[in-house]
C-alpha cells in the first residue's frame, strides 16, 4: 500500500504463462488466444448440449425432481464446478484471494447478464413459478450475507465455514420437501399475493411425480407442481420426457453424435467441431443412446470435469488477451473474468430456456449463486478444520460494503424485474436485464477505479 493505494495481483498470476511473449502477442499472436477463446466456447455448448443437460434429465427422472429443484441442485452443481476449482485453487495453490473474488465478482453477472442471455436468445417465451424463484432468491440473499459477515474481518475460523455448509444443508433439506412447503405457503399467502393465487389454481390437480393407475378408472396424468413437461406418463409409468432434445420416443436410439447435419451453415460448424466431438465422444458415454443409459451418472460427472478443464483454458485465454490490449485488471474482473467463469451456466441457462422450461433455467441461474457460496465453504473447511489448524485464513475484503450492496441489490432487481414483467422470460425481461447489468458493472468499475468512493487499486509492480 502507497498513500492509501491498494496492491492488487495481475489476474495473469493465477495462471501459467502464455505461449507467445508480450510482443508476439501485440505483433499479431493475439488472433490465435481469440480463435482458442471461440472454440472453448463452442466445446462448451457441445458438452452441455449433447452430454451435461441429457443426463441431467435421466437424474430428474430417477429422482422425482421438478425443473426448478432439478436446476437448483444437480445443474447448478455441474455448471459451477469451474468455481469450485477455482475455490480449491486458491485455497491451497495459489493462497490468494482468486476464489473470492471470482465467486463474489461474478455474482452480479450470474443473475443480471445470464438472465438478459436467456430472454434476447431465447426465440420462445417461458412461464415462471413465483415460489422457485423466490426461494432460490431468499436462499442466496442469505447465503450472501453470510460470506461477507464471514470475511468482513478478513479472517475465517473453521466454525465460519462449516456454518457455510449448514446454511448450504438447510437448502437441500428444503427443496426435499419443496412440494409441501410450497402448497402450504400458496394457502397461507394467496389471499393476499396473486402469484400465490395463479400459482395456486394451475396445481390444484397436482399429484405426486410418479405415475399410477386408479383401480376404478383410466390412467391419471400426474404431474411435478410446474407441470414442466420434463416428466410425462406412458404405459402406466413417469418416463422421462424429450423435449429438451427433441426425440419423440424415449425407447428409439439416439442418432450418432458424427450424423452430419442437413443445413450448410450447420454442416461447416460440425467440421470445425468434429475434433472436439471425436475427443468427448471417446471420452464421455452419451446416456442419451440406449447401451449407456444406465451410466448418466458418470455422464454428469466427466461432463462436468470437462466443463472445468474447459472453462479453465478459457478463463486463461481471456486474461492474458485482455492484459494484451490493455484492459485494467478491475474491468477484466468485473466483466470478461466473470462471464468466462459462467460459461457453463449461460450455455446451460440459455439452451433450456429456448425449450420453454423457464423454472430450471432461473433456478439454476440464482441456484448456481447458492452453489458457489458453498464452492467457498468447503475448501476454507477443510483447510482450517484439517490442514491448518493453528490459525484462520487471511482474505482481503477490501470492497466489502460495496459487494454486499450490489449482490443484495441485484437479487431484489431480477425478482421485481420478473414480477413487473408478469412471470415470463422474454426479450422485455432480457433487456431490462441487460440495462441494470451495465449500470451494476458501470458503478463497480468506477468504483474499483476510484473514481467514485475511496477505493484507489493497482496492479502490484506497476
């Protein structure tokens, strides 16, 4: 620190270094970091496409999940895993602050910009449950507030992060019984709130997820409480529904990942992309074909592996393009940084979004947030609970009060931005979205600039 200036890390640090020198890089290398950024994102999409988002179904489908639950839980943990690497990677590697600051300065994006993603690039208009949203907004107003008391004294005690995990807990054990509390707060609140009350009316033939045959009369369809679509009865059982993917029979096979498509424009991207396509095929078992359906587990799980690695590379390529054309380290943390941490949620917000199953898209979307608070929890845990116990771990939480009224304040926004605009995902939505996301951005660069308040920042050596 010099005359009240903070010292911060190159974001380059974190990583190992590029493979052209700085005046290669000037000198035309820059274009080959943007054709590798543009290919990761498109192995990105081919992964959650064609792997992560499939076996995600046949989960939702053993497990009796809605939408909403299933896109809080098992697609926010998949889609997050970058950060939880990230987290252990600045835990125990690089003993730095990466793992906050990627987490908490990407919390803004995850709501605002991916939200403005799903209703610009979504050509179809989805409906949305007022109680999803709602809960997944309390758990991670909560869960927020309780990282930054955490680190307001920039030290954390082994019993802080295991509260981290508790909080984390008492979301799981609330969405085991999200039905019933559901049902419970629509009678209590509808006389007094609308939503309760549409919501209230569309699930008053609500039934159990799993499908059964009344001894006395035909097949009753039954359904989850947002009547998804994702679980649809046939011959007497719930079976997994294919409308993410667009197959009409569950039982046929699904073609082969190296069919070359009909459209030209189509066909020219499947090249680019076989080689990718040849390394996951031999890598991954699509569930989605009848010989691997019963392995969707380890589906999910090398598919989010490779979403890490993925992001990783990508991540990596973004920070030093950025350092290459100039871009101050506080703008690249705030906005290229934060959008190619959140990737994986994006592609997988947007492509479900664009099949009308709005639940899961939001409810991943703040559920991943939630996800994240717990990608801290569990690394500072075992690091002060095992590793070292002797004492607590340093962070810096410079920038606090700021964070806490932006993530507070952004969380407040997206729901009343949902309300007034009637519980829909639409373009509407996606750029009011858009708009509070560039004024959110706009105030946190200023900010960490110094040009508003007393925050002054350089990077350390310059």
């Amino acid at each position: 620190s010099e005359n009240g200036t903070r010292c911060i890390l190159s974001s380059s640090s974190e990583f190992p270094e590029g493979f052209f020198t700085p005046q290669e890089r000037k000198d035309g290398g820059i274009v080959i970091y943007f054709i590798i950024i543009l290919y990761m994102f498109l192995a990105v999409s081919i992964v959650c496409d064609d792997y992560f988002l499939p076996s995600l179904e046949i989960i939702s489908e053993c497990l009796g999940l809605s939408q909403d639950v299933a896109g809080a839980t098992f697609m926010a943990a998949g889609s997050s895993a970058p950060e939880l690497v990230t987290a252990f990677l600045g835990a125990f590697v690089t003993k730095g602050d990466i793992g906050v600051s990627t987490i908490l300065g990407s919390a803004i994006y995850n709501l605002l910009g991916i939200s403005a993603a799903c209703g610009l690039f979504s050509s179809v208009v989805s409906r949305l449950s007022c109680w999803p949203l709602f809960r997944d907004c309390l758990a991670y107003t909560i869960s927020a507030a309780a990282v930054l008391a955490m680190i307001s004294d920039s030290r954390i005690y082994w019993y802080e992060s295991a509260s981290l995990l508790l909080i984390y807990g008492c979301y799981i054990l609330v969405l085991c019984f999200d039905i019933k509390i559901n049902q419970y707060l629509m009678k209590k609140f509808s006389p007094c709130c609308t939503c309760f009350t549409k919501a209230m009316e569309e699930s008053m033939e609500q039934q159990p997820l799993v499908g059964w045959r009344d001894e006395s009369g035909p097949l009753i369809r039954q359904q989850s409480r947002t009547d998804s679509g994702i679980f649809q009865d046939e011959l007497d059982y719930s079976q997994l529904s294919t409308s993410l993917h667009g197959l009409d029979e569950i039982s046929e096979d699904h073609p082969n990942v190296f069919t070359m498509p009909e459209a030209d424009m189509k066909r020219i991207l499947w090249v680019l992309s076989l080689p990718i396509i040849t390394l996951l095929y031999l890598t991954i078992p699509d569930c989605r074909r009848q010989f691997w359906r019963n392995w969707f587990m380890v589906t999910f799980l090398i598919s989010a592996a490779w979403i890490s690695a993925i992001t990783y590379v990508l991540v990596w390529m973004v920070t030093i393009a950025g350092e290459t054309l100039g871009i101050p380290e506080s703008v690249m943390g705030l906005t290229l940084l934060a959008a190619g941490t959140s990737v994986p949620d994006t592609v997988a917000s947007v492509l479900v979004a664009r099949k009308g199953n709005g639940d899961m898209a939001m409810s991943n979307i703040v559920g991943s947030n939630v996800f994240d608070m717990l990608c801290l929890g569990i690394p500072w845990f075992i690091k002060t609970a095992f590793i070292n116990t002797s004492g607590p771990i340093e962070v810096n939480s410079s920038g606090l009060t700021y964070t806490a009224i932006s993530l507070i304040c952004s969380v407040g926004f997206i729901f009343l931005a949902v309300h007034l605009n009637g519980w829909k995902i639409d373009k509407k939505l996606g750029t009011i979205c858009l708009v509070l996301y560039l004024v959110f951005t706009v105030l946190s660069i200023l900010y960490e600039l110094g040009i508003i308040g007393n925050n002054p920042t350089r990077v350390c050596g310059n």
